[in-house]
C-alpha cells in the first residue's frame, strides 16, 4: 500500500497549489479518503475529506471557500486544490485513506509553505 503526496512547495499569500495524493495497492474506490496538515508544535488536522465516489465532501472551517477537494478514480489520485493561501496554511499535508477499522492509511506528506 502507499499514498504518495505532491505538489507542495513555496508560494506567497493569496496564492494558489494543488496537492496530489497518488495511491497504490488498495481498492481505491472503496475507501474515503482525506487530506489532513501538521504544522509545527501544533497538533495534526483535518482539512478536507471526500467520499468514495465524490458526491460528498467535508472541510475545515478555516478552509472553507478556499480549498477544494476532488478524486479520480480512474487515476486512483486524490487532489487538493488550495486558493488564497493564507500563512497560517504552513504545515505539511498528508493523505488519508480509511475503509473502518483496520483499513487506515498514509502518505509521507508534502510541505506547503506560505510566505513572500
């Protein structure tokens, strides 16, 4: 199994990034999958997530209207597009996927950094 996360780097406030979660070695339909972020000293939480086949999706507050989350699942990927960056959007971003109890996976993350 294995969740490989892209497309993070630097970008400056009110900018714009799109995250990418490629997944392998599982049913990818079958699972909800989610992208979470860990800042420094802060504890790790949850930005977005989507349902197996897209039609429901959930969000942070503090990223509502900025952020959204979509999947292919032809493409077994997960994305994360991410509009008017904000500073406080700093932390590295993980991709989740969960199918209950058992089934629970992760990538390794990708940093995102907002700065000018």
């Amino acid at each position: 199994v294995q969740l490989v996360e892209s497309g993070g780097g630097l970008v400056q406030p009110g900018g714009s990034l799109r995250l990418s979660c490629a997944a392998s070695g599982f049913t990818f339909s079958n699972y909800q999958m989610s992208w979470y972020r860990q800042a420094p000293g802060k504890e790790r939480e949850l930005v977005a997530g989507i349902g197996r086949f897209g039609f429901s999706t959930n969000y942070a507050d503090s990223v509502k209207g900025r952020f959204t989350i979509s999947r292919d699942n032809a493409k077994n990927t997960v994305y994360l597009q991410m509009n008017s960056v904000k500073p406080e959007d700093t932390a590295v971003y993980l991709c989740n996927g969960k199918r209950g109890l058992g089934y629970d996976y992760w990538g390794q993350g990708t940093q995102v950094t907002v700065s000018s």
